[in-house]
DNA sequence: ACTCTGACCCGGC
DNA sequence: GGCCGGGCCAGAG
C-alpha cells in the first residue's frame, strides 16, 4: 500500500496489545517500521476516532505519561487504563505496565 | 515548493 | 531528576 502501509502496521500493533499492558510512542512507531517516527505515530493516534477498536489509551509518552492534555480526553484515557488493570503512581505509569 | 506545527524520542550537559 | 538542541514523519497554511 499506498503511503499508509506503515500505519496499517502501527494499527495493527496497536491492535495486538493485550489489556493491562501500555507502550510508548516510539514503540509503536517502531513495530511500524518507522523508528524515530514517534510524532508521526502521536499523529495517526491522535486522529483516530473514539469509537475505534484501537486501544488508544494504551499509548503513553517515553516518561509513562500521558500526553493527552486532561482537557482534552487525558482524563478518559487515565480512566480507562485503570478500569483495565493499569496502575499509576501519581501521573506516571508503574514501570512493571511499562513493556508488553 | 516552503514553512510551521504536533497526543514524540534521545543524547548531552 | 531537569533543560536544550537535533532528528524523525505527515498534514495544513
């Protein structure tokens, strides 16, 4: 395919992720072929739709972090991560949910 | 075609 | 632990 060949992959990954378990940006940019594409994975997230099978929320920041900004659906997904077992320290993500 | 921006990452100080 | 600078990809103005 065409140009989102790559993000098929990255969508696909996303996919494969098993409940309680989260990973980075650069992560999933990586399973997608695109090492360093970190930004562009945060794009193709980020435009995702809510109603999406794609476990969304279960994308963080390198830090553990969620970078969604509360305002803007952070809340929901922090919400989400915990209704899935995911535990948090504070704002960070404990470091065992860390790799899947 | 160029520039700016964005749910980013990494190495160096 | 923190701040800075460079690097990556795609889409919008």
């Amino acid at each position: 395919m065409p140009t989102s060949d790559a993000a098929q992959q990255l969508y696909t990954a996303l996919a494969q992720i098993p409940e309680g378990c989260v990973i980075t940006y650069g992560q999933l940019a990586r399973l997608a072929g695109r090492p360093g594409a970190a930004r562009w994975a945060g794009s193709l997230v980020r435009k995702l739709p809510k109603d999406s099978q794609l476990p969304w929320h279960r994308v963080v920041n390198a830090s553990g972090c969620i970078s969604l900004p509360p305002d803007a659906g952070g809340r929901e997904q922090k919400q989400r991560l915990l209704n899935e077992g995911v535990q948090f320290t504070g704002e960070r993500i404990k470091l065992s949910q860390h790799q899947w």
